[in-house]
C-alpha cells in the first residue's frame, strides 16, 4: 500500500492571546493498493486449456491523522474505499474541507458512501 500526503489542517483551539495557542494538526491522505488479478481471456478450442491473463487494479482510500503537540494522537483510514483516483481525491479534499477527525471518519464515509 502507498500513502501520499495531500493536505494539512491546522485548528487554533485556544485564541485568547494572553494564553499560549493550542492546535490540533489533521493530515489527510491519499491511500493507493494494487493487487493482481487473474481474468480468463479465452479458452484454447484445441487444447481446451483456459488462457488467462494477470492484471493490476488500484484501489483508494483515505486516511486522517490528529497531532496534538506534534505527536500523532489518533488514525484512522480505510483502503478500497474507490476503484478511481479522481473520486478518492474529491473525498479527501470534502474531508479536510470539513476537518473530519479520525473518530469521526467512519460515521462520515457511511453516512456519505455506505462503508
């Protein structure tokens, strides 16, 4: 499985400015798994021996990280979540777009896509 960053969301918790900020740090990702899958092209009408070919799919999937002080704090993700990269992009932006947290990601994607 690769893992790529995709965007970065910063929460100021605290704003008084007599007291130091808090944040809380979200990392979204992209989430990229292949697997090999064997499909039957046709079978030999001689031999009668089934000719099948192996082919790559991708799968996507998303994932959220929490850092408080730097540290990661909590994940969560899920992986073949989509066949195409462009609609696994989408949720990630509509995610850090709506700072979902990691304890909030699984009601989000059902709610969304029935996961």
């Amino acid at each position: 499985m690769n893992r790529f960053f995709e965007r970065h969301v910063e929460i100021v918790l605290n704003d008084n400015s007599q007291i130091p900020e808090a944040t809380l740090d979200l990392d979204y990702y992209l989430l990229e798994s292949e697997r090999k899958r064997q499909i039957v092209k046709c079978i030999d009408e001689v031999s009668g021996n089934v000719i099948t070919k192996n082919e790559i799919c991708k799968s996507y999937g998303v994932e959220v990280v929490k850092r408080q002080a730097g540290a990661p704090d909590e994940k969560e993700g899920f992986e073949d979540v989509f066949q195409s990269k462009e609609k696994a992009l989408k949720l990630v932006r509509m995610l850090a777009d709506h700072t979902v947290t990691p304890s909030t990601l699984a009601y989000v994607l059902d709610d969304l896509i029935g996961i």
